[in-house]
C-alpha cells in the first residue's frame, strides 16, 4: 500500500512583517548601520548585519534611559508570537522625552531656589553692613544669622514668596527675570567671606567677582585653543609636499569605497582590512596605471590619516599585501630618468660661451646664470634649495644669507631649507675660490649689481628677472639652462636642474676624492651618492688594460 504524501507544514507562525529586522535586506541593514555610525566588516552576511543593529539599538536605549527619572515606568505591552513588543517606537519616545521633560523642569525649580537665597542673603549681609554694630557679639550673631539663612532648606518643586525674597519682589517679576544663564552665572560667582573679622570686604554681584578658572566656558575655550595646536602640529609634523601627497593618496582610496559602495568621507573613515588594501592596490595598477612608488606612497598616506583619526595602523601584519605590492613591482616596466651630469668641464664651456654672447640674454641675467652655475656646482646644491616651485614660497635664499669673508678667500651660504634638514635647523655651505672660474668673485660682483639696484637683505637672492624682484621659479632656470646648452650645441633632452650636484660628484670622484669627502660636500648621510658619480667609458678601459697587464 502506497503511502500518503505529506503535505510541507509551513513553519512561520506570524505573517509577514517588514518592519521585522530580521526581514530587512543587506542593504537596509548597512544603511542603517551607517546612519548609527557603527562599522562594519565589508562583505558581512546579512545575519551579522541583524546582530549588530540590534546590539547598537540595546545600546541607544540604554542611554536614553539613563537620563530618565529613576520612577519611569517602561512598557508593559503584552508580547507579540515574534518577540517584539506591541507598543510603537513613537509611544516609548514619547514617554522618555516627557520624562527627560519633568526632570528638567525640576532642576530648572531648584536653581530658582538657589538664585532667589543667594541674592537675598547677599542683600541681607549688605544691609547689616550699613549699620554698625554695637559690639564684636552683634557682629558675629548677625553673620551667624545670614549663614543660617543661606543654609536653610527650600521646597524643591515650586517657588513660593518668602521673606529671602528681593525686598517689594513678587512671584511673578521673580520667574520673568530668571533664566537659565543668569541663574548659571550665579553659581558660577565667588562665594562670600566667611570670615570672621568684622573688616572684610564684602564682594558686589558682577563680572569683576567672577570665578574664571572654575568656569567651564573657560575649560571650553582652553579646549578649543588646544584642538587649533593639534591641528597645527598634525600640519607640521611632514612637509607641505608629502602632506599633499598623503591626501591624493586619502582621496583615491575614499573614491574608491564609495565605488564599492561603503559610505565614508576623509574625516570618517571606516574599519578596513587587508583585503580591502589588496583590491584597492590592484585598482591603482589595473585602472588607474599607477606606478608602483606611486602606490606606495598612497599607502602611506592611508596609514598617515588612520593614525591621525586614532584608527589604528591598517598596513599592520599584512603580509599578504606585501607580497601584492611586489608582485606589481615585478609586472610594472620601470623606466628610469637619464639624467647626465653637469661636469667641471662642461660647466666651464657654458659661463665662458654665457659671457661673450650676444643678444640672448640680457646683462643682468649673464651674471646672475654665471652666478647661480658656479654656486650650485660647487656647493652641491640640489634644484629646489635655490628656486622656488611655487609662488608663495618662504624657503628661497636672500641676501643676507650670503657672507663673504673680508679676504674674498671665500663664502658661506646658508640654507633655509632643505631634503636632509626636516626640521629647518638650517645648513652653512662653504664655498672657495679657484683660479679657473673664481666663484667668490663672481658672486661679489654679482651681489654689488643687486644691492646697486636698491636691493634690501631680505629680498631674493636669485630674482626672475630685472624688473620683478620675485624668487626665481624651477621653470624658469630649467629654461635658461636649455637654452645655455644649446647655445653651446649639446643637447638638452637629458639635463636637468639636478644635472649640477650629479656632475659636482662625478667631478669629484674622477679627481680622486676620497668617498668620506665627497659625502660631506653633498651633505649625503649614506652611500647613495655612489649612483650619482657617472664613470668615464676612458675610466673603464685603462681599468681593464691595467687588469690584462697584471
């Protein structure tokens, strides 16, 4: 016999509700959660989602309760077949806020209290004050007096008439001049001596007897002033350049949250983990083609603004992303600038064709080129530690930061700013003279055509041009010195502002400079100034025949 088909009981006992949290969808869930600033994990299931909500829900309750009356009543309702209560958010909002409503109303009565007895026992002191006591034990029964008055207690709950009141005061001119400022600033005013010399002096109500350091609009404002401090050193604790970076790089990565829908903005950053930073990596390869040195310092600026918003390090223990990124090292082609160095004898050739052209520079611009050449070769001087990249720029040289010795034997020139010194403690370049090019008396020379000008010590050591007294730009010595170089036919494709400290390094080794020395002129604090010297193809062949000889 052939047995009867069961039929599918269906196990849901109530009918459908949306409003149930557990029928909500992922994304209402995350909107949700996003409204009551809680993170969450991107990539959550929809059941940790649930749980969440509902402990961030417990935990707002929790805290509007707190600031009921201990009395409050909570909902009684008789439960639903779902476990949620019958009664409405509205009708349990409603009732907290009246609550929160009465208790106000009951401190709001008992700092009318406070103000009615602290005016009129001001009053009351005063006016025994006027007449003079007959003796030492009416002065002191009449203090006791006004001590008793202050101590004695108050209803709580209504203001009535009393004889504390202000003398010819009513009920009604009492509560229409009483405020909640006023009242504040009442408390907040010194207590009266309690002394017991009959001399003392008895403090007027007003601003002048007000206690300022226990006031807390004072600790307020000393706030405020110590977020403005923190700001400002979170601003100087890196450059303006690598802050900048470091917000592109912010920028990039919220850009791309959004993209993958998680709301956040550069102040309010979410939790992320390490496969977040892995997809974000290869979206910087992969769509937007950046470069690997680009992507690092993207990174870093990530951790940067995590670290300054008390979020912790997310580039900690991710070595699954450190793997990623030398993955896309390995991918990427990596093209490095060629850039050829400006030698002695090169740097000769230029300030000899630079003096005895005609019409391609102006007379003052022949001296100052000749002038900056001859200061940034020998003194190692790196692009950016004698122009400016933008306007507004405060690191440029000035005229004072020159010093010439009364021999003329040399020159010292005082950096500002540089790479090396991040905290702007200064650096002093000392530069010789020489019998070839004789850079001291070139800058002399040079420095008495600008103070002839009317040139103070405080203007720019290196100006754009004649008639604009403003800092040289990059751009425009980058300019001059390209068309110096095709003046004297070699090509410029390669050259660039660095070329000068590369070809001071190349100069020097190839003279036999010893390694500790030439660190010191560069004022390089490790080995790297090795890739800087370029050796002569003339170099490597004596070495090799001098190896076949041996």
């Amino acid at each position: 016999m052939m047995a009867t088909k069961r039929g599918r009981k269906s196990n849901r006992t109530v009918p459908y509700d949306p409003e149930f949290v557990e029928n909500w969808t992922i994304a209402r869930l995350q909107q949700e959660l996003h409204l009551l600033n809680v993170p969450y994990r991107s990539g959550s299931k929809r059941m940790e989602l649930v749980k969440k909500l509902k402990e961030a829900q417990a935990a707002l309750r929790g805290a509007v309760s707190q600031h009921a009356p201990s009395d409050a009543i909570a909902s009684h309702d008789a439960p639903r077949q779902d476990g949620r209560q019958t009664g409405s958010p509205e009708r349990a909002d409603s009732t907290s806020l009246r609550n929160m409503i009465s208790s106000l109303a009951d401190s709001v009565n008992t700092l009318q209290n406070c103000y009615c007895r602290l005016e009129n026992s001001v009053l009351t002191l005063t006016q025994s004050r006027s007449v003079q006591p007959t003796s030492a034990a009416a002065a002191g029964s009449s203090r006791q007096m006004a001590t008793d008055g202050i101590r004695a207690p108050t209803p709580t709950t209504h203001v009535a008439y009393s004889p504390l009141m202000h003398p010819g005061s009513t009920l009604a001119a009492v509560t229409e001049e009483f405020t909640l400022d006023s009242a504040y600033r009442k408390l907040q005013e010194e207590s009266i001596p309690s002394g017991d010399s009959a001399d003392v002096q008895i403090q007027t109500a007003g601003t002048s007897s007000r206690c300022t350091t226990n006031s807390m609009s004072a600790y307020g404002l000393i706030d405020d002033e110590l977020n403005t401090a923190v700001d400002s050193l979170w601003n100087h604790a890196l450059s303006e350049k690598t802050l900048a970076t470091y917000k592109s790089g912010l920028n990039c990565f919220v850009t791309f949250l959004v993209m993958r829908g998680i709301a956040c903005a550069a102040n309010s950053l979410p939790i992320v983990d390490e496969d977040l930073l892995i997809f974000f990596v290869t979206y910087c390869q992969e769509a937007l083609c950046l470069k690997f040195d680009t992507i690092k310092l993207y990174l870093a600026g990530i951790r940067f603004h995590y670290i300054k918003l008390n979020l912790g390090d997310p580039l900690a223990n991710t070595m699954r992303l450190n793997y990623i990124l030398r993955g896309i090292k390995r991918t990427q082609v990596n093209f490095s600038n060629k850039r050829l160095p400006i030698t002695f004898k090169l740097l000769n050739h230029m300030c000899i064709t630079i003096s005895s052209s005609q019409g391609l520079f102006e007379p003052f611009v022949k001296k100052m080129l000749c002038c900056i050449f001859q200061t940034a070769f020998y003194g190692f001087l790196r692009c950016g530690e004698f122009t400016c990249r933008k306007l507004g720029d405060q690191s440029y040289l000035r005229l004072s930061d020159v010093h010439v010795l009364p021999d003329k034997s040399s020159f010292i020139l005082y950096l500002r700013s540089s790479k090396m010194d991040p905290f702007g403690k200064g650096v002093h370049i000392r530069i010789f003279d020489n019998e070839v090019l004789h850079p001291v008396l070139t800058m002399v020379n040079y420095l008495k055509v600008r103070h002839s000008l009317g040139a103070t010590p405080t203007c720019p050591l290196f100006i754009e041009d004649l008639f604009k007294s403003k800092p040289l730009m990059r751009h425009t010595f980058i300019s001059y010195l390209k068309a110096c170089l095709s003046l004297i036919g070699v090509n410029s494709k390669d050259f660039n502002g660095h070329s000068f400290r590369i070809g001071a390094a190349t100069s020097a080794a190839a003279a036999g400079v010893q390694d500790v020395v030439i660190k010191v002129l560069g004022r390089w604090s490790s080995d790297c100034f090795i890739r800087y010297i370029h050796t002569n193809p003339a170099t490597l062949q004596s070495a090799q025949l001098n190896m076949t000889v041996s």
